[in-house]
C-alpha cells in the first residue's frame, strides 16, 4: 500500500522574535501531520501569526490575510492567530470571513485539538531563524503599565517559564539544529523570575545555560530597573558566554514625557543607570536602546532634550520609533494624539540621521581587529558571500560581517554555511555592516 503524501502547510509568522517563536512550536506541533512548504496555493493549510502592537502591524496583519486568503486552493483553511486576533477577536468574528479559524496568542492546545494531534510537545520548535541562532522566550506577558502599551492586555500578566523547562528547550535547539547562539527574548527580560520564584532570577537561569554547548548568549529587552545593575555586576564577574551587550529600551529622557508615559522611573535613575552600564562593562560591551518620538506631551522642548542627550550620550545601536494612539491603552484615554504626523515623521528621521554618525563612529573601534563570526547563511545580492555577524551585532536587528573567501582559496573544506564560526579580520566598515577577511574556521 503506498503512502498517501502528507497535506502542505504554509505559515507567515508577523511582528517581533517571540511570535517567531509562538510560530515554530506550532509548526512543530503539525509536523506530525503536515508537511512544510513555501508555495502558498499549494498549502493545505495557511496559517497567519499576526501582530497587533500598533497601527501599522494591525494593517499589516489584515492585508496579509486578505492576499493569503486568494492564494486559497479549494478545500484548504487559513487559520489566523496572534496578537491582533487575540486584541480584535469579537470584531474580527463578524467582518473577517477571508480566515476559517480564529485563535488567540499561543494556540497550541486548540490547534492539537482542532487537528486530533497527538504529540503535542510543547518544548519543541521548527526553526525559522537560520541554524546558527534561536530565540528562547523565557516569559509570557507583562506587569508594566507603560501609557502607550496594548501588550498587557493582549498578553496578560508577566508569566515566567521554569528554569528547568527553558533548559531542557534550550539543549533541545542546540542538540536538534545545532545552534552556537542563544538569544533570550521576553516582554521584560528584568522582571524575570519574580512571580514565579520571589527573586530576580535571570541569573541563575544563566548559569544554568551557560553549561550547555552554546557559544553566546544574547539578551534583549531589559526593561530599565534595579535588577540590571544586579545583571551588570553578573556579566562582569560571573559570565563565561553571556554577552555583554545591554538592549534597554528607554524610550525617552524627558522627566515629563517619562512620568506621562509611566515608565515607573525619572531622568535620573535612566542616567545613573546608563553611566553605571558604560563604566562598568567599559569598551567591549555594546549598548543598544530603542525611543519613541511624538508622543503626545513631547512638545519642541521635550524632542531637542530627547536628541541633545542622543547625541551626548552616544549609544551604540538606537531604534526609532513613532507613537501611535493605540486604544485600549492608558495613553489613549488620558491624552489627545496632539503631534501631527509630519512632526513624528521628521522626529523620526532626525534622530535617525544623528544617530547613523554615532553608530558609524562608535563601530570603528572593531576595525582592523580579529573577530570570531558567526556564520548566518549566504547572501544572493552579494553573489553568495558567506554573511555572519560578529559578537556585538545581534541578529535582525544590527549590522552584519560579509567574508571575503577568494576562489582559489574555496576548497569543499572552506565552503561556510549556517551555523559554521570562524575567525575573520575586519578590514572594511561601512555604516553599521564589516567586511571581513577569512581567516580559519573554528
């Protein structure tokens, strides 16, 4: 009797790394009865993890699932899921007919259920980062209450993972796909471990990964508080493989438009707690921040204060971002979306454009130095030169190294892929992306 070939599945996974990570459980989750593919009109089943954080991912989200939703063959279902179905779950029943199934954030026991899995093991992942890195989401929700944030509500209270379990996912990524880079994502990376153990507790859950086989480890989105001196002081004495790159979003400096936004701290905790960051981990650390411009009490003042500190203080790494009157939020509420759109517009790409020079100029202290780099993939543009990134370019959101392998050098034994690590020479910098020279593999 032949084997009847498994159903196609096709997934579009939207919005930041820990829906990238929602969405390879549950492709792992139907592996048992689909089987991947990259064609959509030859899918079985189309899936769409949505974003639903601000006003652009809300339309990206809709549009997606209307463009999926023609490349439908007949019989087939497109499911949507995530945050803004979760957000717009009563609306979207009645006026989004294109998706046969809605489901809410993390869907894995109505999608076992829904398709009469069996496996249903949840610790498990189909990567859709490349095999040199993975995301570990060590925590669900959060307790902030931020006045231009929606995430509380769509996600719930801050929810942590056990150590034990994050663990056993993490040896699982490296034994599976063999990956050397770990990157850890949350809503709020600070908050870690306090309602499940009564502590700050990132610290021993390091320790506990920096046992593994894993060449780095990344962390992303502290929120800036108390706990990241206590990480600070862990980084300078206690990691072996735990990078000392700090990914702490302030969003602004001004002492009005931070208590307007709630951020739970003044311009003064923000500076001593920056400055402590630099001083401490010095030159061979990396400090990387994100800030929203027009927010609606940032007037002239509050902006040029935002750009002088910017430009003062000099961040490897910022991101820009503008504000959006969200509903549902404490923001939307209290205050009227007063900053006209040109103004954020502008904002925007002035703090961009000072902030291309800082970085450029912040870089150049790895030029003409010998870096380990990871090795990412191929670049097609590029006629298939092996890109990676170095220790201080996280990936997605930073710069990248090409390698500079001349022909006659390319033998089988040199050829890079995902997941290889060597040592390279950076010779050329341009903006935040290296070139680097070959140098061995490790």
């Amino acid at each position: 009797m032949e084997n009847k070939e498994k159903p196609r599945v096709y997934l579009v996974s939207l919005g930041c790394s820990k829906n990238t990570v929602d969405s390879e459980r549950v492709l792992k989750l139907l592996e048992e009865k689909y089987k991947p593919t990259t064609d959509p009109s030859e899918a079985d089943l189309i899936l769409v993890n949505t974003c639903g954080f601000i006003r652009p991912a809300v339309e990206e989200s809709i549009n997606t699932i209307l463009q999926l939703a023609d490349y439908k063959k007949p019989g087939a279902k497109l499911v949507a899921f995530g945050c803004f179905v979760k957000r717009y779950m009563e609306e979207l029943k009645k006026e989004l007919h294109e998706a046969d199934i809605l489901l809410p954030t993390e869907p894995y026991k109505e999608i076992c259920n829904l398709f009469n899995l069996k496996g249903c093991k949840l610790n498990q992942r189909e990567l859709l980062t490349p095999r040199s890195y993975a995301y570990l989401k060590i925590s669900e929700g959060c307790n902030r209450t931020c006045s231009f944030c929606a995430i509380p509500k769509i996600r719930g209270k801050f929810r942590s993972k056990p150590i034990k379990e994050l663990v056993e996912e993490a040896k699982y990524l490296i034994d599976t796909y063999g990956i050397k880079e770990l990157v850890i994502v949350s809503q709020d990376t600070s908050y870690y471990g306090k309602d499940l153990y009564g502590k700050f507790a990132l610290p021993q859950l390091l320790d506990e990964l920096q046992k593994l086989p894993v060449k780095w480890i990344r962390l992303h989105y502290l929120y800036p508080a108390k706990e990241v001196y206590t990480l600070v002081d862990y980084l300078k004495k206690d990691s072996t493989k735990v990078l000392p790159y700090i990914d702490m979003p302030i969003q602004h400096i001004s002492e009005k438009v931070l208590k307007d936004m709630r951020r739970g701290h003044s311009k003064e905790f923000l500076l001593q707690l920056l400055n402590h960051i630099r001083e401490t981990l010095g030159e061979n650390s990396i400090l990387r921040t994100t800030v929203i411009v027009g927010f609606p009490t940032e007037g002239e003042r509050e902006f040029k204060e935002l750009l002088k500190f910017i430009e003062e203080f000099q961040f490897d790494y910022l991101g820009v971002f503008k504000y959006y009157h969200e509903e549902d939020t404490p923001a939307w509420e209290k205050f009227e979306d007063t900053v006209e759109e040109e103004v954020k517009e502008e904002r925007k790409r002035l703090l961009e454009t000072v902030q291309s020079y800082i970085s450029e100029e912040r870089l150049k202290r790895f030029l003409e130095t010998e870096q380990e780099i990871l090795i990412d993939g191929l670049d097609e543009d590029f006629g298939m030169v092996p890109v990676g990134r170095a220790w201080f370019q996280a990936p997605e959101v930073d710069g990248q190294t090409y390698i500079d392998i001349y022909p006659e050098e390319e033998t089988e034994n040199l050829k890079l892929k995902e997941g290889d690590l060597i040592k390279g020479f950076l010779t050329e910098q341009e903006g935040v992306d290296f070139k680097a020279n070959f140098l061995t593999k490790l």
